[in-house]
C-alpha cells in the first residue's frame, strides 16, 4: 500500500474487540491501570471527565468520541477534584461507578483492541497519543455509527464475528485519524502532523511507493521541495523522528511482517526493503530489534 495512513494501520492489525458499557451515579472517581492495548469509548448520556496520564484531562460530553492508541494509566470521575479509586481492569460486560441508589447520570460504551505486537511498539509512536472527536464535528456521526455497530457485534455470537470487528476496527481508526482537523495536527507530532503539511505528505508518500530505493536525505528533500537543511528540521520537528529513521522503522516493520508470513530468503527481504546485501539488512534488523532476523522468524512460528 502507498497510503501512508492505511499502510501503518495494515501493519498494526487490529483485532479481538471487548467492549462494554460503562455508567456512573451521583459523584464517583476511579483510576485504573494502564491497558497497554488500543481503548476507545462513546459517551451515549450525560458527561465526564478521562484524565490519561501524560495528557491534557478532556471534558466528555454526550455523543463525543475518544481513541487511544495506546491506553495509559487514567483517571475517569465525575469531579475532577474528588479523590479517585483505585479499579482493577476487568472484562465484565457492564461497569457502574457511584451509589447504586442514585440515577444514572452518565453512560458510555467503552472497549479496547489489540494491535499485533511485532509492529505496535515501532508504529504506535507515530499516532497521536489522544484523538477527540466533539459530537458537533462532522466527523462525529460517522465514527458514532462504526461504534454503536462494534457494540452490537461483539454482543453476538453470528458467523463471521471475528471478521467483521477487524473489519470494523480498521475502518473506526481510519476514521479518527484521517479526520483530525489541521489545526488539531499542527499541534502533534506523528503521522497525521507530517500528512497535514502538504509538502511532507509528499515524502511521506514517495517512501512508501518506494521504500526499497536507496534514499538520500538529499533526495527526500527534493521531493519536498526543500533545502536538506529545512527539510531535515522541518521533518523531525512535525513526525517526531528524523528522516532516515523513519524510513529505518518503517523497513523493518515491512520486513518483520515478511519474515513471519511468506518467509522470503534474506536476501529478497534484503532488496524488498533497500538494503545490498542479506548480511547488512541482518545487522540493521538486528540493532533496531534486539533479535536476529532468523530469530525472529523463528518465535514467530
């Protein structure tokens, strides 16, 4: 794939949907441990507050949507002055926050995904660490009704279940990266910031049309339109890494998926992935990895 976008989110996998519905009472405050997996929610009624760590707290309102591609420790209340509790993960289909005796001032539908774990550690970084879509933006209907469709399926037990949630998970991330708004982006780092600036986007797609030819930052620039210099600066400061080890990652991501799939020789994942030689693609996998190609090939049986 060319896209820059769906070619990461090709990568990554998603898959093995839980999700839940989640309700609160009156005031109530609770935390809870980091999920180390995709986790996203929909508020349905009423409103909240979600506090992730290392994040900005956000304000959740009836039909606002919230995605995070990698789900760290937070703190979800009522009031963000109450001191929180301390909750457990649990896989329950139904979670209630507050006294039992006071009516319900909150619901969401809540879940979480997992990416494959060979990619998700080098590709996650490039996604924006929160993406909140309001309910008035435009965007809003369309991931409400992807959601409330996840909700429905993994309520059931029908032929084909497992396709159409990674169907539908693919198609949720597609959504809710592609429609942040330029000014959303120009704030981050990661993908969405370089597919924002125009002239990035460009780069960022002659890599991915072309990962196996041998790029120069000199070339990379050209396309760009830019000095080596600016484009460099301009590269690191909007995806968060510098140019050549965008391209480094994004190799070894294509090159672990081939190596536990068609199992091409060494040497063709070599040239798949722009290196001259079996021995120079090894030493690379090696030192970004921790693990010799053959080695990884291997636990991946």
């Amino acid at each position: 794939m060319t896209d820059p976008l769906a070619s990461i989110i090709g990568l990554l996998r998603p898959q093995t949907v839980l999700s839940k519905i989640v309700s609160g009472a009156g005031t109530w405050s609770i935390r809870k441990p980091p999920y180390d997996d995709p986790a996203f929610c929909l508020l349905l009624d009423g409103s909240c507050f979600l506090e992730p760590d290392g994040s900005t707290a956000l304000e959740l309102n009836e039909g606002d949507f919230v995605l995070l591609p990698a789900m760290p420790s937070f703190t979800l209340a009522s009031d963000r002055d109450l001191s929180p509790t301390p909750v457990a993960l649990d896989r329950s289909s139904e979670s209630h926050y507050g006294l039992e005796s006071e009516p319900v001032t909150m619901r969401m539908l809540g879940g979480y995904f997992r990416f494959d774990r060979a990619n998700a550690q080098l590709l996650v970084k490039l996604l924006p660490p929160v993406i909140h879509i309001k309910r008035e933006e435009p965007e809003a209907t369309r991931v409400r009704r992807i959601v409330e469709l996840i909700g429905e399926e993994t309520n059931t037990d029908r032929p084909g279940r497992a396709l159409i949630l990674e169907r539908l998970v693919e198609v949720l991330l597609v959504e809710a990266l592609r429609f942040r708004s330029a000014s959303a982006a120009r704030e981050e780092q990661g993908l969405l910031a370089g597919l924002s600036d125009p002239a990035l986007a460009q780069t960022l797609h002659e890599i991915h049309v072309d990962v196996a030819r041998r790029w120069t930052v000199e070339q990379l620039a050209r396309s760009a339109g830019m000095s080596r210099a600016v484009f460099a600066e301009r590269f690191a400061r909007k995806i968060g890494m510098p140019p050549m080890q965008y391209l480094l990652e994004w190799r070894m991501a294509l090159a672990k998926n081939m190596l536990r799939g068609e199992r091409p020789s060494l040497a063709e994942v070599a040239e798949r992935v722009g290196y001259q030689s079996a021995s120079a693609f090894s030493t690379a996998f090696t030192r970004l990895t921790g693990r010799a190609p053959s080695e990884f090939a291997r636990a991946s049986d």
